[in-house]
C-alpha cells in the first residue's frame, strides 16, 4: 500500500487482444504520498551534502546567495527530472495535438500507470518541501515567498488530480516547468559569474508565453469545453465535477494565479532596471567631480598670469651672495 499504486483497473477491448491496465485514485493514496515524501526528503539530503555543498565551498557565496543557491539547486534537479517525465508522457498521448481531448468524454477517472505515478510523485516532492523549511533552516525572511509557491503548487497539482483533469494539469505543467528550469538554471551560473545574464532574457521571453498558454487552455476548457459536454453534473462515485460553481472556482484560481505570476514578474523586471540604472549614475557624477576638482586647481594657481601657492606659501627667494 505504501510503496506500490492502488486501484487497478483492468479492461479488455475489442481493438486490443491483451488486457488494458488503468488506475484511478483513492483515500490509499495517502500512504503512497507519504512514502514517496519520505523519499524526497532523503534525496534533497543527499542531492545537498554531496553535490550543492562542494560547490558551495568553491565559490564562496554570502549567506543571502548561499540560501538562493541551494534553493535554485534543489528547484533546478526536480524542474529537469519532471519536465523530461511530463513530455514522455506527453509524447505518447494524442492530446497535444487534440486540444479538443481535454474536454471530451470527461470525466477521465482512468489513468495510466505513469500520469498516476507522476501525480503521486508531484504532490508527494511538494509536500516534503514544507518539512524541508526548518531541516534547511530558511531564513525567516524567505519562508513566506517559499510558503506561497509551494501552498499553490500543492493546490493546483491536487486539484487537477481529485477533479479529474489530469490531462489539463500534464500540459500546463510541461511547458511551466521548463520555464522554471531555466530560470534557476540561469541563477545558478549568475552566482557562478554575474557576467551571465543571457539565460534570464531567454527566461523572460518563455514566462510571458508559458502563462497566455495556461490562460488560453484554461478558457477553452472550462469557458467552452466543459461548458457544452455531454454529460454535466456532479457525481462523486463517477468523478464527474462538471458543473458551474467548480468550473468558475477552477478557472477563477488559475487566472488568479496566473495574474499573480504576472504581478510578480513585472515588480522583478522593474527593480532589475532601477538597479541597472542607479549603477550608471555614480560612474557618471564621479567623471564629472574630478574633471571640475582639475579645472579649479588650474584656476586657483593660475591668477593674472602669476603663480599663487595655496596657504599663504610663497615660493623661496634666493639669497645673494656677497663676494
């Protein structure tokens, strides 16, 4: 129960001679996420001793840099590892090029193997971040930013899973995971040298598409799609949620999050630039204040054609000699 996925389903289709195995979610569930938390929890021990800290001690960072680092180095392993997951098994799955299968024939209680797996392993890695605030002692200054995009990650992903809307969650996570990766891959070689700034320019440009992406699915599915299936109602025992008042409270939590996202986004894109400009301005008044200092000096010991020494001095006189 703890290490293996619960409730198989097996079916026999006229188009396949062998038996088709599906699975669909359960209260069992639970000790499955609660194992694999644990397992988390052990790799990011080992993913920190053995390869963020000797880097670490190689580079030298600040205590600011080093928490940041050690974040984006554990956020940077799991966007990688998921994202190359999510697109196998979006490879496979003729949703991508079907929009139209989001909605269709829902509700979609029956999954494969790997989309239920990939499920229990997200929720599970999202959950053992929270326990991981206090084993890596996070400043108390940066468990609010961590608390509220673990709290959303562990809300959505669980949401798309008990509604039944796996697809939608798999092909919004995809492409929002590969924007994460290069965002905290880029941060990883800022702090390696912070004359790399390529990456966050690159990262720019895909946050903007990635969330017009999660807006449009988003509408399409529960605007039009689910709004016009066949078969609406609610209906625990058939993991059927298809009606109003939850199609609103999805939709409203993704835009929502999604303004957020955005509101976020631009704050950092501002203070980059106010940063970048204030940098600017001290080389230019430091040029200005030397050239006026010299002016000056050159006025001051040059009047009316004489030389005056400053402080009263006078050059020496020179004493004759009598013979």
């Amino acid at each position: 129960m703890f290490i293996t996925v619960q409730y198989n389903v097996t079916y026999m289709t006229d188009e396949r001679p062998e038996p088709v195995h599906f699975y669909e979610y359960g209260p069992k569930d639970v000790a499955t996420i609660f194992f694999y938390m644990l397992i988390a929890i052990i790799l990011h021990a080992v993913i920190q001793e053995y390869i963020l800290d000797k880097i670490n001690r190689r580079l030298h960072l600040s205590k600011t840099k080093h928490s940041k680092f050690n974040e984006s180095g554990q956020l940077a392993f799991f966007y990688l590892l998921s994202f190359i997951w999510g697109a196998s098994i979006l490879s496979a799955e003729e949703f991508t090029t079907n929009p139209t299968l989001l909605w269709k024939d829902y509700p979609h209680p029956h999954m494969f193997f790997q989309v239920k797996f990939f499920y229990i392993c997200q929720i599970a890695y999202w959950l053992h971040a929270l326990p991981e605030l206090y084993f890596q002692k996070i400043r108390k200054e940066d468990i609010p930013r961590q608390l509220h995009y673990i709290c959303l990650y562990i809300v959505h992903i669980s949401g798309a899973y008990i509604l039944n809307l796996q697809r939608l969650g798999l092909i919004l996570l995809v492409p929002h995971y590969l924007v994460e990766l290069i965002f905290h891959a880029s941060r990883l070689f800022y702090f390696s040298d912070e004359n790399k700034q390529k990456g966050f320019t690159l990262w720019a440009l895909l946050f903007v598409m990635a969330r017009l992406l999660t807006l449009t699915l988003s509408v399409l599915t529960f605007g039009f799609g689910l709004a016009r299936a066949e078969n609406p109602g609610f209906s625990i025992a058939d993991g059927n949620f298809n009606i109003l008042t939850i199609r609103i409270s999805c939709l409203a939590a993704i835009c929502l999050t999604q303004a957020w996202m955005m509101w976020k986004f631009i704050n950092f894109q501002l203070k980059k630039w106010r940063e970048h400009i204030q940098n600017q301005i001290p080389k230019k008044k430091t040029n200005t204040k030397i050239k006026t200092t010299k002016k000056e000096s050159c006025k001051t010991n040059f009047v009316n054609g004489t030389v005056k020494f400053e402080e009263g001095t006078s050059p020496r006189k020179r004493k004759s000699k009598f013979l």
